[in-house]
C-alpha cells in the first residue's frame, strides 16, 4: 500500500535558500532536519522491545558517517545526510535489525518502521514549515548584520 502526498511551495523554499549564504544554508538544513527526526527517533525509542536492555536509548538523530550516509554524500552529491535510528558503535545497530525483521529463530518486533510510517507525513509538513521559518530566520539575520557592519 502506498500514500500519494501532494505538496506545493518547495521550489519556492528551495530558491531562497540558493540565496542563503551556502554555510548558512547548510546550518538551516541541519537544523530543520534534526528538528523534524527527534519526534519520530522519540516513537521509536518508545516502540522498541522493552526486554531488549539499552536498544530504545541507543536510537538518536545524527549526521554521523554511517557507511549509508556516506554512500549517500558521495554518489548523490548531498552536502549532509541526518540519519535517525541506534547509534552503529554501540552494538546495537545488528540487534535492531534483528529485532526489526526477526532471525529464523526469532519472530520480528517492527519499532523502526511503524515510527517512520506514523510519522513520515507530519514529518515533511513540519520541515516544509520549519524550513521556512529557519529561512526567514537566517535571512533577517544576515540583513542585521549587513546594516551594524556597514
């Protein structure tokens, strides 16, 4: 089963943020996109198998180098990649896919995905606003700037 969403003023949010300083535009990306994952890395943690010790406090929001993320950075050209799930060092990243999909021994325990599924709508309405704050934001910003240090 799929879901169609529809949504209309990106190109406009897109075009100011190429206006943005490219450092700037980053920081707001970051910022925005941090922002959108902790209520869905916040359902995680609350979905994930109890009796699995430290698995629900190890799921947090990064930009940290996961070999994905890194796939990512280079093949398609994004300057940062946020990434919500357990953190890889701890250990606990093979348990969750095991907890997730399940083994021949073990039956799965999904808390990843009904996450993402519950929340992936509200999630981008929330960055298509976010971003536009975080925009008009940075922009009032630089213009107060320019005008003290002109």
């Amino acid at each position: 089963m799929s879901i169609g969403v529809a949504f209309r003023g990106w190109r406009e949010l897109d075009r100011a943020l190429g206006e943005l300083p490219k450092a700037t535009a980053k920081n707001v990306l970051r910022r925005t996109s941090k922002a959108a994952l902790e209520p869905m890395a916040n359902q995680a943690a609350a979905l994930a198998p109890q009796q699995s010790g430290r698995l629900s406090f190890s799921i947090s929001v990064s930009e940290r180098g996961t070999r994905r993320a890194e796939w990512l950075r280079a093949k398609a050209r994004f300057s940062f990649v946020m990434a919500m799930g357990p953190a890889g060092g701890t250990g606990a990243l093979q348990y969750a896919a095991f907890k997730e999909f399940g083994t021949i021994k073990m039956s799965p325990e999904p808390f990843m995905r009904p996450a993402w599924d519950g929340g992936k709508v509200q999630m981008l309405e929330f960055v298509k606003v976010e971003l536009g704050n975080q925009i008009d934001a940075a922009a009032r910003r630089l213009a107060r700037k320019r005008t003290t240090g002109a």
